[in-house]
DNA sequence: AGATGATTAAAACAATTGTTTTCAACAGGC
DNA sequence: GCCTGTTGAAAACAATTGTTTTAATCATCT
C-alpha cells in the first residue's frame, strides 16, 4: 500500500520505538543501549527496529535528529525574539544571556530531558556520528548568538567571544544535571517545580552575564 | 614469588594496560571499549587484563581512580596554596577562581587530557559505578572551594554559592573540550602552547571571577 | 638442578550484540 | 476473489562481548 491514510497504524508502533529509543538512550548511552532494551520499552520485536529504521545507526541519527530540532528551534526563536524586542537598538547582555539560558533550562528540565542528557553524553565525541551532527545543527545558532556578542562587546577578540560564549553553555549544561528530574506529566509541576526553573534560570542568567561582560584583558 | 623485586617486571604489563585502557576508554568510552581494544594498544594477550585485575569493572575502577587522584590533589593543593599566600587575609575571588581553573586547564591540556575527557563523559552518570567514584572523590574538594567562597560573598544563599561553583566547573570543562590537543611529550608544547595555555586560564579566571561575584538576585 | 609460584600465550566459553530470515496476518486495487 | 505490498512475530544468524580454561614459560629460592 502506498500509506494513503496513515490514520490510526502509523503513529503506533514506530513512534512508540523512538520514544522509547530516546529514553534507552539516555539512561544508558547510544553504544550500551541495546536494540533489545528499546524493543522491550517499546513493547515491539526485534526486527522492527531494522524494518522502519534500517539499522540502529539510523535508528540513532533519526532520534537524535528529530529530538534536537525543538531544541535549536527554541533557541533560534529565544534570539530573535530578543533582537527584536529591543529594535531598533541593540538587545543588553542580559537579555542575550536569557536567550541562551532560558530555552535550555525549560526545554532540558520538562519534555526534552533525554535529549539535553544525550547531548551532554554526546559532547566528548566518542561517536563522530552524533558529533558531526551536533556541529550541523548547532553550528548556525552559535554563529549568530557570537555574531551578537561581537556587536555588543567589540572590545573582545572574536575569540575571545567564542570562548565566553562556550563558557556560558558549559555553565548552563552543567546546572541542568543537577535539575529536577524533569517529569512533564507531573500535576504539581506547574508551582514547585516551575518556580524552581525560574529561579535558576535568573541566576544562571546572572551569572552568565556577569561572565560575558567581563572586561577585557 | 612473592614479588619480592618488583624491578623489571611489574611496570611492564600492568602498567601498559592501565596506560592502554585510559586512551581506549577517553576514545570510545567505557562501555564501548573493549577489553580487547586495549589489549591490542598494550600489546598483551586477552588473559592478561583478568588476570591483573579481576574484571572489566575492576579494571574500570583502578584506572578511573588511579587518574582522578592527581587531578582533586592538584586542585586541593591550588586551593590551600591561594589560602596561604593571602593569609591572614581571605584570599581574592579571583585567586579562588584561578585555583580552580588552572589546575584544570594545565592536567586538561597535559598528561590527564584522557583523564579529563573521561570525566566529562561520566557526567551525565550512566554508569552508576563511576558515578559514584565522582561523588566520593571530588566531594571533599567541592565542599572546601563552596565554604570559602561562602565566606567570601556573604550575601549570598550556600544553595546560590553551590550553583554558581557548578556554573563555573561546567564553564572550565567546556572549554576544556577544544582545548589544544595535549601532547605532553610535544617538543614544541614549551613555546606555543604553554603561551596558548595561560592566556586561556587568565580568560576563564576573568570569566569565572566575574559570574562568581555577580550580584546577588 | 629441582621445585614453586608468578606470568604469558592460545584457545575456547557462554552470553549478548546487531541483523536477517522466515512466515503469518492484513490491507486495499485490479 | 486473487494478488499486491505493508506490518508484525518468532526464530535463527554471524559477530563480538567479557571471562575461563589449559598449558607453556620464566624467574627465584632451596
């Protein structure tokens, strides 16, 4: 069949694997985490993983594709809509900063948890995979945010800029480790824990800034 | 024998596959390096490695404890030092940040580069073993850096302290990752890279001295 | 020299890996 | 109604994993 009404099978059995491929790979890593440790998450066989996805590398590119684009989409809209808001001048540190830290806080602590794990598990590069895609898809974002930066601190090397903004995200990744355990579906999120983000994401904003906006030397 | 003389013989194998494992697993990983991988980079044969240690685990263990050491005693001994050179004085933020930045960028960028890498892999705690060696190891030197630089800024809350510790672990290791690539045995590291070295601790010490002592929120 | 125990080498082990095969169930188009 | 191609389950595949076994080699002490 040629999928004309992809109604009611299609959303069954292969997003139930990439979810549960997400999860697995996660908690245990693209290498250690088996294709079997998915298809029983997923409650479906062995072989489907190798009918929808071709082999579990594809298995893994998908996922991790498919996870990290809400992520760079996030931060893409959090910049703009930061640039815009202060046009026609140029947007404070402060604000920058936010853009940064905010999208990663929010996204890393709720639905997006998995993925913010693999990409810390990712950024050592054992698996030139996946690292080549965190360079694709990230690339153009770091590209403008540093474009900025050099704009509202032109007493910096371009150099100087990359490696305070690479400090800022190093920051930011490693407060969203200790973080609350995400949980997207718990009823109480919407005071405890949303508060909590909040807080956090004003101190790293805080923080963040302060680093950026040190003076030169 | 009860190795009586441990002259000739005992750096030999074990030694060699100490060194092995630390590249073979800062390449790949721990659950992705082989036992046979580094039996190949150390030239013995597959027996040896369960011979000298009884497991993979335990293997895991020595050489992930074993690289730890001189790393927490490095910036345990950073620590105290900035302490005592101010003494009686509290020593300035910014020398807290250098105790801790320097320490890192030097044993990163040198001979523990592999030990380093390791770590950022270990972060994201899939393996609860070498978790768990992270807590107990670094631990003591987390708790001494946050209770001085409590004592510093004052007004600041010790959960505020903490996370901004982490922002600036996390801002140190992030760099770390495209630092120079090592080469400890590099003729040339004398000139060019020791130069690239410290004016990569005096950015990062800016950096971080900076977001320790942001105001408070 | 002979004996003892440490060390190494070669082969085999069972378990687990990713992948393939085989076959059954089912849909819609001719 | 038969045939198409998609979906799914069970079993088997070859390769690789960590580990063990077996036997040979070596050094040292008596």
């Amino acid at each position: 069949m040629k999928r004309v009404a992809p109604a009611a099978s299609e959303p069954d059995t292969r997003e139930r694997i990439l979810a549960a491929a997400l999860t697995v790979f996660a908690e245990r890593g693209f290498e250690a985490g088996t294709v079997r440790d998915i298809t029983e998450a997923a409650r479906v066989n062995t072989a489907a993983i190798n009918y929808y996805f071709r082999s579990k590398d594809e298995l893994i590119r998908q996922v991790f594709e498919a996870g990290l684009k809400p992520i760079i989409r996030a931060r893409s809209g959090a910049l703009e809509a930061c640039i815009r808001q202060s046009a026609p001048a140029l947007p404070k540190i402060s604000a920058v900063a936010e853009a940064l830290v905010r999208p990663l806080v929010e996204l890393g602590a709720g639905e997006y948890r998995d993925v913010m794990t693999i990409l810390m598990q990712v950024r050592t590069g054992q698996l030139p995979l996946t690292k080549r895609i965190v360079e694709e898809q990230f690339g153009p974002v770091h590209e403008r945010f540093v474009d900025l930066l050099q704009k509202l601190l032109p007493d910096l090397s371009r150099t100087e800029i990359a490696l305070r903004y690479d400090c800022a995200r190093g920051a930011v990744l490693q407060t969203l480790v200790h973080l609350a355990p995400a949980s997207a579906l718990a009823v109480a999120e919407t005071d405890r824990e949303r508060v909590d983000h909040e807080k956090t994401v004003r101190r790293l904003v805080r923080f963040v800034s302060a680093g950026l906006e040190a003076p030169p030397g």
